[in-house]
C-alpha cells in the first residue's frame, strides 16, 4: 500500500540561541535525513523529501499496513516534535476500475429514455 506522510516541526523558525540551532540539527535534522536516506534505499520511502525553506517532509511511503507505516513514521527523529499526517492512497489504476463499476451501476438505475 501507498501512504503520503507530511511531517510538520511544530515550531519552525530561529532557535532562541546558536547552541539550541546547532543542537537541534545535531540531534535531529542530521539523524531524520540519514534514517530517510535508509527508507529509501531499503525502497520504503519511494519518493518525496524535505520541503524548500520549511522543517518538514512530504514522503511517499509503501508499507503492507498502516501499523507497519506507523512503525517507519515513528523511527524518524523529527516524529516526537512534528504534527504528522498520514494519508493512505490506491493506484490510479484501482480508482479508475471503481469509477468504472460505479458508473455502470448509475447507468442501470438510470430510468430509461426509450420510447
């Protein structure tokens, strides 16, 4: 299964001092990208990144449940200090074939304009 994954830190903008900013890149930044680069190169993270001029993520994850997507949201440093959201998704392919079954269904309850 597909998932989006948008990860917010809550409280973006300057650190109170150089030594927080250094500290919070350190102990954050630095160990939320290496664990990505991971997830990528294992192929749970199939696409996205970090997002221009924000601390944050968009990410398109596979994983076999939400429980295991959980698991792979939770291993991110920046998780315990970002609001995070997590959007499960199907193929193109999937919705098409729903429509499709739908579409058939609205036109055999559609009253006939025959005469």
């Amino acid at each position: 299964m597909l998932f989006l994954v948008e990860l917010d830190h809550v409280k973006s903008g300057s650190l109170a001092t150089p030594e927080a900013g250094r500290a919070f890149i350190e102990q954050v930044i630095l160990p939320t990208l290496a664990r990505a680069e991971r997830l990528v190169a294992e192929k749970k993270i199939l696409s996205g990144g970090p997002v221009v001029g924000r601390v944050a993520l968009r990410l398109i994850m596979e994983a076999d449940s939400s429980e295991q997507v959980d698991r792979l949201v939770t291993s991110l440093p920046i998780w315990p200090l970002a609001e995070t959201r997590v959007t499960p998704l199907i193929s193109f392919g999937e919705r098409r074939e729903h429509v499709k079954g739908l579409l058939e269904s609205l036109t055999a309850a559609a009253p006939s304009t025959k005469k």
